[in-house]
C-alpha cells in the first residue's frame, strides 16, 4: 500500500477541530498556510470523496480562521461522508452557535442534517439540531415537520416529544405522552425509568453493591457452571482481570455512554484478552487495556487512529492522523506493559511543490530518522506484516452491559 493510501485510510478522526495544531520543524522556515489554501484544498478532497483528507484541512481552516462558516460545515460534511454521524451533528451544533444568523449556513446546515438523517434515522440530536435550524431560519412550519418525522422515528424521545409538544401543543395525529403506561413495549417496567435494561428480579441493593456499575447492568446469561455463586472464590488470575476490567468500564463511560464501543481481542497469548475502547469522540480517543499485575492495569490511550494486530503474536501498531502528520507506532506487551518497538511518522510538506492536483510532497521518518517514501515503506513493511494482521475494527463491537456480561461468562 503506497503511503498517501495509508494516510488516506488511516485517519478515524471524531472533532478534529478541538485538537491543537502540530508543530512540525522550524516555524520560521515554513511559508504561513492561509484558511483559503486550506479550505480549497478541503473542497477538492471533498468532491473527489477522499473524506478523511478533507476533514483534516477543513479542521485546519478552523483553527487558522474560526469565524470562516464554511470550515464547519465542510467538517460535517465529512464526517457524513465517513459514516460519523455523531460527529457532524456535534460540529453542525457547535457552528450554530456562531453563525445563528447566517442564513447560508442555516440553509447549508439543513442538507447535511438531512443528509445525516437519511443514514441515521435513530440519531434523536440530528432530529432536534434540524428542528433547531428551522427554527433559527424562523421557518416553525418545517421545524413541527422535522419534529414530527423525529418522534415517528423515535416515539420515546422526551426531549424530541417536549420540544414538539412546547411549539405546537400535543397534536391529536401524534401518539401521545411517551411516559403513558399504555405507550411502553412489551418488557419496559413504566415511566418512572423507561431505559432501564432487562435484569433478574432479585438484583437487590445488595446485589449492586457487588457490580461497580450498579443496577444499570444487568446480570449475565450464562449457565450455571459457568458463573459460580459470589461467595464461591474464581481462581485469582480470572477474578482479578474480570473485576478489574468492569471497574474500568463503570468509571469510565465517556461523554456519551450510550455510544462508546467495546471489543475483547487477544494480543499476546497468556489467555486473558485485551479491551479495547472506542469513545465517539476525538477528544476521548480510544483505549486499549491489558491486566498488568492482579490488581492494576496498564492502559495505553491514543486518538485519531486505528488498530490493527497480530491474535495472539503479540505485535500490534496503531496508525492515524490529523492536520496532515500520519503516524504509524508499533507495539508489543511486556510484563504486563505497553512497551513501543517503533515509531514511523510522515507530514505534509507545505514548503515543497505542490503537485498538479494542488497537493503537497510528504516527508518520512522512522525512529526519528528522516527517509525517503521508499525506505520509510520497506521499514514499515519489514517491522509490521499488515497481511498477517487483524484489524480490530473489523471486529463485532459492544455497548458497556454486553461486554460486562462478555468479560462475567468468558
């Protein structure tokens, strides 16, 4: 894989514009990148849907010219086209709250929060952030529409059903009062939680007291065998990582608990896996984590980037990038730690010649070590066989309860 390829797959950035820029070389050797450079540069890798490349340089835009509306709208765009939906609701969200009478963005806004809406229906912030532009546009007639079409799609939605019901009162074509007994499906207790998850009936105060993640996670299905009585001592190794792995999950949820993904994958072979954890957020990143003593853990975090490994081989690297530097870290576990073999990075170089398609050259190193694209390859290429690799988000993915009752029953 040529090296502009990798970067171009490698990039898995959330919010990108709240990252601080790189600083790469001498500042005063480097000719000043202008906001409308950048922003050209992100309309052409925009259109020719090279999504990750054109998020970094709208991103870029921001940062050098943040009352520039099209550096967030261009940004949302581009996470629309990567499939992060949450993140361009968030960035959409946030200019809005500059450009709140900017009628071109407002009206540029409503394509791309239908755009969102059209790959994610279930998303309620995309149904609230499209009523929210009309509103903004002082078009109410659409923003009921918006509202409508947001609780057909998500009729137990109270923030959707109050915003609705406080414009127009509670419509008699619209089902009525979510926390309505009769309204709830089949297995939901009642109002008084309408979330709460399926659990046994005994999970008694005491019961909670043992799970650090309360009564919100329900106990595991497993057979009997498999997950003795809690006053029936496990082997200590196996108890040990268990809880140590959901106490980790209870305390860290992120920002948006519903939407942090999980996965157990194997890296090394001493038959205890790794977690690894995906916020949905840049500014969280990810986390990868492996039991270091009986009682504590090694946690190894990193953002903007993916993973990919060996099962079980005990070699794994992380490769991302923003705001034109790509970096590719390879890694292996020893003693129960994170310990890094190499290190490759490369970066757009704004000094060199711009090729004819208005990009710029790339420059290589490895180990700190400046090469050339060719060597950089070979190095890379010789540390790390991607061919033999997994990648871990190829992997089926879990919310905070599956993967509690995973790590309980495994």
């Amino acid at each position: 894989m040529s090296t502009m390829k990798r970067a171009i797959a490698i990039i898995l950035s959330a919010a990108i514009m709240l990252a601080p820029l790189a600083s790469c070389g001498e500042p005063e050797a480097r000719r000043p990148v202008t906001a409308a450079e950048l922003l050209n540069l992100g309309e052409k890798y925009l259109l020719t849907m090279d999504y990750e490349q054109a998020l970094v340089h709208f991103a870029r835009t921001i940062k050098i010219d943040p009352m520039n509306p099209r550096g967030y709208t261009g940004a949302a765009e581009s996470h629309v086209g990567l499939g992060q939906t949450d993140n361009a609701v968030n960035v959409l969200q946030y200019g809005i709250g500059m450009f709140y009478d900017d009628e071109a963005f407002l009206v540029n806004s409503v394509g791309i929060y239908e755009a969102i809406i059209d790959i994610d229906p279930m998303n309620p912030d995309a149904h609230i952030g499209l009523a929210n532009t009309y509103i903004a546009l002082g078009d109410e007639g659409r923003a009921i529409e918006a509202l409508r079409r947001g609780h057909n799609e998500l009729p137990y939605d109270v923030t959707i059903f109050d915003m609705l019901s406080g414009i127009e009162g509670i419509p008699e074509d619209i089902p009525g009062d979510p926390f309505e007994d009769d309204d709830f499906p089949e297995g939901l207790d009642g109002p008084e939680d309408p979330e709460a998850p399926e659990g046994p009936e005994e999970n008694t105060e005491e019961n909670a007291n043992d799970d650090p993640a309360g009564d919100e996670m329900p106990q595991p299905e497993v057979e009997e065998e498999n997950d003795p009585p809690a006053d029936e001592p496990q082997p200590p190794e196996l108890a040990s990582w268990k809880q140590l792995y959901i106490n980790h999950i209870a305390r860290n949820p992120g920002y948006s608990a519903d939407a942090t993904q999980y996965r157990l994958i194997h890296i090394d072979n001493d038959g205890i896996p790794e977690l690894l954890i995906t916020y949905p957020s840049a500014a969280e990143g990810s986390a990868l984590i492996t039991l270091r003593s009986n009682d504590s853990l090694d946690v190894l975090e990193f953002y903007d980037g993916s993973l990919s490994f060996y099962d079980r081989g005990n070699l794994f690297i992380i490769e991302g990038g923003r705001q034109g530097e790509f970096y590719s870290t390879i890694y292996r576990i020893q003693n129960g730690r994170f310990s890094q073999m190499h290190n490759g990075r490369y970066e757009m170089d704004y000094d060199s010649d711009f090729d004819p398609d208005g990009f710029p050259g790339l420059r290589f190193y490895w180990d700190g070590r400046e090469l050339s694209e060719a060597e950089y390859d070979n190095a890379l290429n010789a540390a790390f066989n991607s061919s033999r690799a997994t990648s871990a988000y190829g992997l089926s993915n879990y919310n905070a309860t599956e993967i509690t009752n995973q790590i309980r029953g495994y």
